[in-house]
C-alpha cells in the first residue's frame, strides 16, 4: 500500500496529550496488572517532560494505490479451499473476490 497526502508535526500540548492517551488506550487495554503503567496516576510535571520530548504527527492521506493479491499464483484446488473458508466464515465479498480469479 502507498499512501500520498500532506503531514505536519505538532508539538502543541493538547494534541500530543490526547495522542498519547489514545494510544495508551490502544496498547495498554489488554494489560490489568496493578504495575502497567497508566496515564492517570504519571504526575503532571512527569507528564508535561515527556511531552517536551514527542513530536506529533498529523498525516492527511489525498491517495492510496493499493493491489489485492488474493492468491491468484496459487492452484485451482488451493483456491477453491480458500474460497469455501472464507464463505463459511462469513466472508462474502472476498469468497466472491476470490472466485473471479
């Protein structure tokens, strides 16, 4: 995948705080130890130093140029097997996607 657009940097407070908590969010979830670290409970002091050190990033894609593949190299019987999974797993689009081939 290629992807075309403008990107800026941002060192704006606000942005870069809401960017690490959605990230922190994101990775961070699947971790309920009592010791992960959690955005919460960092002192603000602690928190406004490591913000110092982030350069966000803002990328506005304008373009994406993307080829599906969809095992096309592959045998007439491999196919076959990958179309009926998929069918079965409820994925219609890409069975039919697949089944063009």
């Amino acid at each position: 995948m290629h992807l075309h657009g403008n990107i800026t940097f941002s060192k704006e407070k606000k942005f870069l705080l809401k960017t690490v908590e959605q990230l922190t969010k994101v990775y961070e979830q699947k971790n309920h130890k009592e010791y992960d670290w959690n955005i919460n409970s960092v002192a603000s002091k602690f928190m406004s130093s490591m913000l110092n050190e982030i350069i966000g990033i803002k990328i506005v894609v304008s373009k994406q140029i993307a080829k599906s593949k969809l095992s096309q190299n592959r045998e007439k019987e491999d196919i076959n097997n990958v179309y009926k999974e998929l069918k079965n797993k409820g994925f219609e689009f890409l069975a039919n996607s697949m089944k063009k081939l």
